[in-house]
C-alpha cells in the first residue's frame, strides 16, 4: 500500500488534478492520497494558502471580507467547473469558510489556523468529490476522524502518537482515501497547522500509521540533485540516498521535501520517494534507512549563508567546569537556537543563523557573556557561509576530507571553520559568504565531474 | 630586570646549583631567583618532594617518621657539604620539619601541602645562603612577606590579585632575592601549594607582579621542540612562539612549561624564555604576545592519547533549544571536564580524556543521557588520539587544513573528527590511537622536512 501525496503545484488547476487522478489510478497499490491547498499556477500567482491569510488578517481587523472570501471561493469554483463538475462543490466551500470566518477571534494564532487550514480541507473534499465524480470508489477523510491528533497550544504542534491507532484504520477503509494535509486537531477538537510544507508531514504520518510499502512525496521537480541547480549547471540527479543524507542537505538549503516530515517515516523505516506530478515516469529520488555508500561516498553538497559566529575566548577556559554550559544557557535564555559549537582549547564559537539573531539579542548576549564568563575577548562576526559535503561514505573512507579541503584551497579561500564529528555523515566547512560559490562549484567538480574525480 | 626559576634538576645536586649561580650572575639584570625542590640526580633518583609526600603520609599514619626525615635532611645536607659550606643549614631544616610534622593533621589536605612545600622553602633557604657564603649580596623572601597570596580552601588554589603590590617591591630589595616555588599563604597565614609544577607558575606571577622585562624559566632542554622527540628524530627547535601557541601544545601533550604558569606572564605581556641551565648559551624558546606567522605558519604538532568520545544523536536535535545545554549540565553534574564537542545537525559528540572518566560515572552518564534527554543513540568510543596542528598561521593561510588532510589521507588512516574553530591557532584531528604516530610523522614531514614542504 502506497501514500501519496500531492504538493500545491500538482493541485494547483483542474490540468493537474487530472495528472493526479492518472497517477492515482494507474497503480492499484496507491491508496491513500494527501492533498496540499492549490499553489501557484504561474510564477506570479498567488497560493490559495495566501488568499486565506489575507482573508483571515481581515477578519481580524473587524474589516469586510467579502472580496478576499469571493478570491478564495472563486479559485475552488474555476477548478471545479474546469473539472466539468457543477457548482455544489464551491457552494460548500463558501458555506464552510462563512462559518469558519464566524469563529471566536480571541486566540488570533487559533483564528488563523483555522482559516488557513481551509485550503488543505475543502481541497481534498473537492479532490474526492472529482474521483466519485469520475466514477471511482473514493471519500474524503477529515483529520478529526481520521485521528491525526495533535498537541495543544502553547507547546509547539506536533502529532500525537495515540491517533496512530485510530490512522492505521485508513487501510481499511474501500476505495480511494483523500485526507488534506497541512493539519490536524487536538483532543478537544482544535485546529492546528503545522509549519509550512507541513502537508510532507500529515503523508509521512500516515505513511508510519499505515505502515505503508511506500511514502510517495509528488512535487514539481524530477528528484533531488547533488547539488543547487541554480548554481550548479545540471547537477546529477540523486537515485538514492539515505533518510540521514536527506536531512543534512535539507537542513542545509535543500528545499525538496521538508525536514521534519521525514521523522515518523524514519522512525518506520518506510522509504520515501520523491517525484514529478508533471513526468511521473522519471525515477525520482528514493530515501531509505541504509543504501552502500561504496557506490557513492558523496551524495551532495550544500552551501547556505547567513551564519553569524560568536567567538568567545578565555584563558584556561577548559578548567572551569561548566563554562560551555554556562555559554549555552545564555543562549538558551535568550531563546537563540544555534547550529555548532566548535572549540579550541580555550575557545568556543558559538554559530548561529543569522536570521534567528536579531541585533537587540546579539547585543544582549555579548554583554551576559562579559558580565557572567569575563571571558578575555568575544568577537562576532557575520555573513559565515556553511558548505555541507554530505555522504554516508564520509566516516569509512579515506582521503575525503583532504580532497575537500584541497578542493576549497584552489579557489584560494580560507576556511575559517571545520567541524566533523564521529560517526557522522558530513563535514562542515564554515567560509566567508563571498567565497561559498566558487567553493561549491570546485567541490562539485572534485566529486562529481567524472573527468575531475581523483584518488 | 629578569626572573628567573630553575626547575628541579636545575637544584638537584652542588654541581647544578652552582650552574645556577654562574648563569645568574652572569647578567647583573637576574635579579629574582625563584627555585623548585631538589630533584632527580639520575633517572632512578628520587625527588625531595616525593620524600616529602612519604614522609608526610607516615606521620598522618601516625607511624614513626624518624627514617624518612632523616632521608630529606641528609639530601639536603649532602647538598651543602657539596657546596663546602657547614652543617647549619641542614639542622636548620631538621628543625623547620620537624616544625612542620608537629602541625595539627586534622585537615590532611593542608597538612600535606604544608610538608610538601619544605621541598622549596628549604631549598630557596640553602641556595640564598650559598649565594652569601661565596660573598654575593642575597636573601631568601618567603612567601608570606613577600605577598604570595593564594586563594582559601575550598577552592582550587590561585593566586590572590592583592598580592601584588607587595610582590612589586621585590625588584627594590637589594642583591638577589631567591623565592621558593610552589606555594603560597592565604590570608589566615596557612600554606597551600599550586599543582604539580607550580614553581612556574610561582615565577610567572612574580614576573607579572614585578613587570620584568623577561620571565626565564631554566630547565633540562634546549628548548621547546616542533614534535615530540621521542617519536621524531631531532626534531627543529622552535625559536620563537605566541603564547597561545605555547598553550596549545602544552596542553595537548608537550610537558615543557606548566599549561597554567602562562597566565600571568601572558596577562602582562612578560616574554618567558625557556633555557636549558646545562647549557645555557643554546637560544632557548623565547615565547611572547606576537610573531610574524609568515616566516612560520605551522609552529608545532602535539599528539595526545587517551580520548574517548561520547557520541549522541538524536533525529531534530536542532529543534529542540537547550538539548546541548542540558547534555552539557549532566557532564557538569557529574563534575567531568570535557575538551571538544563537535556537532552535526541531529548529533554531538563528546569528547573527554578517558582517565577524567571512570568506568561507573561513564556508564551513569549513558545512563542519565539515555533518561533525560531520550537520544536515538548513544555511542562511546574508547581509544581515540587527538593530533594537533599549531600555528597562528593557520587562520590567514590557504590550504593548511587541505596539506594536513592530505598527509594524514597518505598513511591510510580515518580521520573521524576535524574541529577548527574560527580565529584559532589549531586544527585538531580525531584519530584511532593506532594511528597516532604514522600520523604525528607525515605531518611532521608535511610541515618541517624541507624537501617535503609543498604547497
């Protein structure tokens, strides 16, 4: 049994639901479907997720709606009659954003979500109305019945693991099942959203709840490439990689599939395949537990800037027990997550996303530090670039690193920063911002130009 | 003005001492002579400090002492029968020990620290006197009216700022002072000695406190050498070196000069010479704030076994703010210093000298790690080296990090950590001890051996 699901683009007009329905249908295994809110239909449109923020703010602001709510239903309405149905399908989109816009406005966060999970909702209702209406066994499935439980406010949303129980049960449903992602309820009955992409999230839920062969992730590019194509020309594409290797490259600037939606499919082993709605026959990108890195020890190279680096120095600093922790808390108070901490013998950097570091909060804790460490000097610096060479061969072969950082001394940047912990799948080099292309270019070459491949 | 100290083996014997008296009265600018305990004569000799320890635990035994305190004096008075002068000195330290043994022993720590420091008091003692008896203008400075302050128990032992002023005045004493090392008095008169070693440090803080002009710390080498000798054959000496950089080696296994004795010398920008009082016309190692890293990118390689790493990984890491905080906290809590942590995206590593570690508090942290913080993994591996490159080139200089690499890559060994923190003086590889000195080796050909040096 196999969960698909559809992003924004490959919903985005009756043209693309059409390609979904084909590939739906043409293997009998795919089951249960999870569908995104229509995206963008060109480059300057905008995604009905974005019509029902603009919808909701007004709402908010006690202004009238009926424009934005008309944008909303319009857009549903121009889908469904390009699909050749009637207009029931857009009266009841109409009718259920009127009584969501009616809700209690005192929790904003809730009202929003509320509204913006709206897109996910009617859309698989839409999207099963067309299946029934093609003359297949089909039903929508809503995430309240469904059982994806999620946490309650304030605590950060997440799935609860006993709605698995109620999920699993998706299997057995007939026919074709449509489930909107993106959102989930809690016990007492309350939307929540997850982040955004965060319909990659409810398919890989339900992908771990079913115990699904297959978690079928269907968006707009062919597979993953080793690396950016906006800076690498035709990058190789990436047949199959590990669901590690994919979360190093996601978190370092891959945007393919989203993070965190690989958690519950990781934790049940079920491979995930990433693939085009628009040439479902390219091979895609597959993501497993274990692949033989002999093949390929490298598997992509990312680069991402905007890194700011804290350097705190304090002699004889290895012998106050506790110092690193100290540091640490400063930042943990202060609500600054950060990325590595790589040290010296009487020094620490701490490295942070400079987008998480506001100036107020830099100047914040670089004052605590020198109050609460007295360290001997605290240097910050930004526009940091980490460039991530990714591979599961990374810790059993050889000679990577050095041809990594041979690689990066021919473009004559210095590397400012090295981290590789044990076991790992990837080795960071922290650079300066105007150096991070021609540094991805030259390990691009080192480790997957053929002609330039070396040992 | 110059302070001077002269380690053990410089006092061990008449015929060192009087090495001694020639160097310092050599250059009129020696003024300060800061003196450890006599120690070994031959390899198999015993140090007056041992004697000191033996002795001290025989009376806190409560046993006779008569035979151990006969062993101390007799070195003593040997010493200065050597020297031609009489008896006196050595029935004055009968006395001062037999002083000393006569202390109450409720608090053995300090019991022990007052009989270990009659090693340096006594010898500080008997070499002013020789300075007397071959007409020279001397004096011994104890301690206590010299303003050696140190820190109550408690806390670890260092040195008390306040102390300094009276210190200053050293410089305006007449002839030459000779100071015990080793031990300073708190404020309620009790002795406390430094760690092991602390006769250097002793020297430093007078130097600071005195704002000599040099700090020269006499020993038994020619100087501070590139690698370990006795793995590298004649190793090149290194003539002139930061003090970080100095510290960076000492601290990864070069046993030269006290980690610690640095930081006062460092504070004041007091340049320390290290000098070999067998044959002080050699150049030394004359260690200060600033050197052109042009001329010498890479200054020295340390090796140091005896790591174990502390491996934890957990899917999200990152998202979950304070989980490095929090794994620190447990290693404070269990009071175990650690030296690197090395951080992937869902992992970090702990690394931690494995004699800091003892088998039941590793397994009470793994066990604490696996209950507080519910990790994927955790791994601990037992065995590793760390091989450190040091130079203050390193930062400024292209394709360190990628020569260093490449060399260790060439004896076939893994590297499994890298960790080079921005505006650092060293890049530290994890390594498998088995690997330690084929590696220390071609890195040692990489970067000191001419026909090898490549760039």
């Amino acid at each position: 049994m196999i969960v698909c699901k559809f992003g924004g683009t490959s919903v985005a007009s009756a043209e693309q639901i059409r390609k979904v329905v084909d590939i739906v249908t043409s293997d009998k295994d795919r089951k249960i479907v999870v569908v995104s809110a229509p995206g963008k239909r060109f480059s300057e449109d905008t995604k009905v997720t974005d019509l029902l923020i603009r919808l909701a703010n007004k709402a908010l602001a006690n202004e009238n709606t009926e424009i934005e709510l008309s944008d909303v239903v319009e857009r549903f309405r121009s889908i469904a009659q390009d699909l050749g149905m009637d207009g029931t399908i857009a009266d009841e989109i109409e009718l259920d954003l009127r009584d969501r816009l009616a809700k209690d406005k005192e929790d904003t966060l809730l009202y929003m979500d509320k509204l913006k999970a709206a897109g996910e909702d009617n859309n698989a209702k839409m999207i099963a109305s067309y299946f029934q209406f093609i003359g297949m066994e089909a039903q929508y499935v809503s995430p309240k019945e469904g059982g994806l439980l999620v946490s309650d406010r304030p605590e950060r949303v997440r799935a609860l693991p006993e709605g698995d129980v109620l999920l699993a049960k998706l299997r057995d449903l007939p026919g074709i099942i449509v489930f909107p992602g993106f959102f989930g309820y809690t016990n007492d009955g309350t939307i929540r959203t997850f982040n955004r992409g965060g319909s990659d999230i409810t398919g890989s839920i339900i992908a771990a709840a079913t115990e699904a062969d297959l978690y079928e992730n269907f968006t707009d590019v062919d597979s993953v490439f080793a690396a950016n194509p906006t800076i690498i020309e035709n990058p190789v594409a990436i047949d199959k990689m590990t669901y590690r290797e994919m979360r190093e490259l996601a978190y370092a600037g891959f945007s393919v599939f989203h993070d965190e939606a690989l958690i519950p499919a990781f934790r049940k082993s079920i491979p995930v395949s990433i693939k085009n709605t628009n040439n479902p026959d390219a091979p895609g990108t597959l993501i497993v537990r274990e692949r033989d890195y002999n093949e390929q020890q490298v598997i992509g190279i990312a680069a991402d800037s905007g890194f700011t680096t804290i350097y705190v120095d304090k002699y004889l600093m290895n012998l106050e027990i506790g110092f690193g922790r100290r540091l640490l808390q400063i930042f943990e108070e202060e609500e600054i997550s950060y990325e590595h901490t790589p040290s010296g013998i009487d020094n620490l950097s701490i490295i942070i996303r400079t987008r998480y570091l506001p100036e107020d909060k830099e100047q914040k804790i670089v004052e605590r530090i020198h109050k609460e460490l007295e360290p001997d000097a605290v240097i910050v610096e930004h526009d940091y670039s980490m460039i991530v060479l990714v591979g599961e061969g990374m810790q059993y072969t050889t000679g990577l690193a050095a041809r990594a950082a041979s690689a990066i001394a021919r473009t004559g940047s210095n590397i400012d920063m090295i981290n590789q912990g044990s076991s790992e799948v990837s080795l960071v080099f922290g650079v300066k911002k105007q150096d991070e292309t021609k540094i991805l270019k030259e390990l691009y070459k080192e480790f997957f130009v053929e002609s330039f491949v070396q040992l």
